[in-house]
C-alpha cells in the first residue's frame, strides 16, 4: 500500500555539508552544558575550556600539516580566508592573485581589494603561465598574496600546488602562497598537497565537524594583520570567546579523518567511478573534467560533476528533490537559488553546457543505495525534461 510517504533521502551533496559525525556530537555535548566556562577566565572552569581548546589543536594541527602554535581558530572556511587575504593585505600591503575557480569565500575579497584573477585550463588545472605572466606585470602593485585553492568545491580538481609555489618562489619570492583547503581537507593528506603554502584553510562542516567553526593555518614569520580586534584570543591573531564546543568537534572530526581517510577516499573512488558511468551512460551527459577528451588532472574522489544536455539544471534539480535525490548545480547561494558557475565559465565549459550542470557529491555515509537511485531517477527525469525543453528552447533561437 502506497502511504504517500517521501523516499527516503539519497543524499549527494556531501561538498556543500557532510553530516557531522556522531562522535563529534558526542564530545560537543558537554562543552555546551554543564562545561560552560569562557577559556579566557582563570578559574578551574576557564581552565578546562582553555585546556579543551588547546587539545583540539592538536589533530587539527596534524591535518593542516602545521604546529599546534600555528593554527588560528575561526569561525569557519570563509573567515579563515578572509583573514589569510585581507590580514596578508592589510600587514604588508600589495596585491593578491588568485585563480579564476576559487569559492567566492577567496575570489570576492581578492576582487574587493583590487586583485586579479590567474586562467585554468579545461579541466580545471592553474595556468603557471598565465600566473608568471601575473608576477611579472609591473603595471601594478607588486603581488603579496596568491591564494590557490587545493581542490575546487564544484568540479574537484586538485591543483598542483608545488609547481605554484616553485613559480610564486621564482618570480615573487616575497609573496605568500595561500591555499583554501576547506574541501580537499577530508580526502587528501595536506602534510604533502599544502605543505608549500604559507597559509591553510579549513572548515568543520566539510570533514564531518560542525558548522561554523573553522581554521587558519599560518606558518611562523608570516605577516597576518587581525581582522577582528579585542581580547586578544588566538595570540591576538583573532579575537572573540572560542566557540569551544565547535572546537572541541573540530578537533574530533580531524582525528576522524586522520585515522579514516585513505580507507574512505578509496570506497569513495569506487563509488565516484560506479555513480560516474551510471550518470553518463545517459544520452546526452558528459563529465565536465575530461570532456571532449582532455586528460583528466588529479581529483578529489567524491565529486561526480556532469553537464546534462538539452536541460536546465534547476529543473533537474527539482525532479530529482522530488525523487529524494539531493545534489546541486553550481555553488548555491545564500538565497538557494542557483548562480552561473565562474568555474565551468573559467573552464571554458559554453553557457549552453553549463545551463545543464549538476554536481553529485558523496561522503562518508555514502554507499551503493545512492548509486542505485539515481540509476533508477535520472534517465526518466532527463527525458521529460527534454520533452518539455524543445519548445522553449526553439522559442529561444
Ligand atoms: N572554500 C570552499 C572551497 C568551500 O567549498 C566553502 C564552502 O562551501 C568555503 C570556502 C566556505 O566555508 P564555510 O562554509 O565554512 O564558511
């Protein structure tokens, strides 16, 4: 009998919110009940917040691939960003670079401060030319900041950070090298891919930890001015009370992923390859990293992004909601809405393409089941839609 319940939720959407891990909770729970004490008091209390604040350090520490002594706590990915952009400006003046595929958590304050944006290539890979090209420009303020994302939020791609800061190190030796790891932090060892760069990303809510919590990774001898002044938290370096408990899961969560990580990347790699073939045996949908053909680059192993032929992705997205299928477009903004994706753009992907982007994205909870349903959701949901489409589309030439 067909209770007209919903279908249980395949969720696919892991890059915009992983589901915080069950022990993180667990250790969070006391710190925002009976252990309530402000870390900067000096009672007992103060003390064990302080104390708890300061373990968590430690496997966040180890993820970063820094000294405990060199992570700033922050209130997640995006501040952690822009207190590596804006401190780095505001300490030693200069301009900053970035490349053209950030989060819009590195692109908008690079373009605020007058900064400019460095070319990838089709499969999403930092031009090194283009960046020389950058450093040498002498029309401008010199550059003090390149921030280079370690892997992009919609389509995966890994960057070759080495051959960035072997460029950054040649032809601006002054600058600082900023990565924004917030999303290869889960899947890839950052003690190698970010061991180049000055200043680190991350953020909770990608690796299992809660939202709103976050951390910056600067390396000794690095000028970062504060971005928030007052009581002096974080060696001065960010001021406010420590979220304490949103710490102490963070701390947890990184340990997780310590211990996890190479066994999941590699049923995450299986399980991408699997939802990949299913995904494109449908007519008309290509992967967008490798499409006609282009070597693929080094990729995270949870992100399955396609450009779906003769339909638009809102519309995709609403019918496979409907089926209980959760993905995305292009990165989502505040409203919900979907907004043309300056990755595939930068990307070369045509806006034709790109109108039929989607991004399945998969985590720690995924398993076949998600896999399955899509098989079973999508063909149906793409031939309706292109039932539907070809009058507006003629309507449109
Ligand atoms: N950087 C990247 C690459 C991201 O994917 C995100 C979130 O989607 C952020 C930064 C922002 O992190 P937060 O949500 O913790 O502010």
């Amino acid at each position: 009998m067909d209770l007209g319940l919903p279908p249980p939720e395949a969720y696919l959407d892991h890059a915009a919110s992983t589901p915080t891990r069950p022990e993180v909770v667990e250790a969070m729970l006391p710190w925002l009940t009976e252990h309530f004490g402000n870390p900067s008091g000096s009672h007992a209390r103060a003390r064990a917040a302080r104390r708890a604040v300061d373990e968590a350090r430690e496997p966040v520490a180890e993820l970063l691939g820094c000294a405990p002594g060199e992570v700033v706590f922050t209130s997640g990915g995006t501040e952690a960003d822009d207190l590596a952009i804006n401190g780095v400006l505001d300490a030693v003046g200069g301009r900053a670079v970035c490349s053209a595929i950030e989060h819009h958590a590195v692109l908008d304050p690079v373009l605020h401060r007058g900064g400019a944006t460095v070319a990838v290539d089709a499969v999403g890979v930092v031009d090194l030319d283009d960046l020389s090209r950058q450093l040498v420009n002498t029309d401008e303020a010199p550059v003090s900041l390149v921030s280079v994302m370690a892997a992009n939020n919609e389509v995966g791609t890994i960057q070759p950070l080495d051959a960035v800061a072997a460029v950054v190190a040649r032809h601006a030796p002054d600058a600082v090298l900023h990565t924004d790891a917030v999303q290869a932090a889960a899947w890839c060892d950052l003690r190698q891919l970010a061991s180049a760069a000055a200043l680190v990303s991350l953020s909770g809510h990608k690796i299992g930890g809660p939202k709103g919590v976050g951390a910056l990774a600067v390396r000794p001898g690095v000028a970062v001015a504060a971005r928030l002044r007052g009581g002096g938290q974080e060696r001065g370096r960010r001021s406010g009370t420590h979220n304490v408990a949103g710490i102490v899961g963070l701390g947890v969560a990184a340990d997780l992923v310590l211990t996890h990580r190479d066994a999941t990347a590699a049923r995450m790699t299986s399980l991408r390859d699997e939802l990949e073939s299913v995904v494109t045996s449908v007519p008309g949908v290509v992967a967008t990293v490798g499409r006609d053909g282009a070597a693929r680059p080094s990729r995270l192993p949870t992100i399955c992004h396609v450009c779906v032929q003769g339909v638009s992705s809102e519309a995709l997205l609403f019918l496979l909601d409907d089926a209980g299928i959760a993905a995305s477009a292009a990165s989502s903004c505040a409203s919900g809405a979907t907004e043309a994706s300056h990755v595939l753009a930068a990307m070369g992907v045509t806006s034709e393409q790109a109108r039929g982007s989607l991004r399945f994205s998969l985590g720690w909870t995924s398993d076949e089941v998600v896999v399955e349903r899509v098989a079973a959701a999508l063909p149906d949901a793409v031939a309706r839609l292109r039932l539907l489409d070809v009058p507006s589309r003629a309507g449109e030439r």
